[in-house]
C-alpha cells in the first residue's frame, strides 16, 4: 500500500481484514511517525521506501497525492508489478 490518508487508511483496513487472495505485507509513507497508530490496528506491517515497496510487494496499492504519484508508479512499474 502507497499512502495512509483518507483512502489509503480504509483500503488499508480491509486489505488486513481480508481479501481472498490478498495481505497487506507493507506501506510506504511520508511520514512514519504519523501512520504508527494506524498501522498498530492492523497487525505486523512494514514500514517501506517506495523502491523497497516495489521490490517487496508482487501488487502496489496506490493512494497517494498526485503530484506523489510517480515515486511509486515509477519503480513499480520498472520492476513489472502489479500496479
């Protein structure tokens, strides 16, 4: 998962309730500190770079601002992931 606001927080959410086929393994975001107590409802979930998200995560969620855009959808699509 790429971004942690508005619609990032509930996709997160129901990809760590379960989503036949799918885990929320990791996210990237801006700024760790202000995700912890999301990310501590939702189980043991990484906290990743962009470029490491990529290399990671078979799949990419991206619910990031537009001008962020390109910091995921770049190395993601340079490595061929789902995205």
């Amino acid at each position: 998962m790429a971004g942690l606001g508005a619609v990032g927080r509930e996709v997160a959410r129901r990809l760590a309730a379960g989503i036949p086929g799918l885990r929320l393994k990791a996210v990237a975001v801006r700024e760790p500190g202000k995700s912890r107590n999301t990310l501590a409802s939702l189980g043991e979930i990484e906290i990743l770079s962009a470029e490491a998200l990529a290399e990671r995560c078979d799949v990419i969620v991206e619910g990031l601002p537009p001008k962020e855009f390109r910091t995921v959808a770049v190395p993601a699509v340079e490595r061929g992931r789902i995205f």
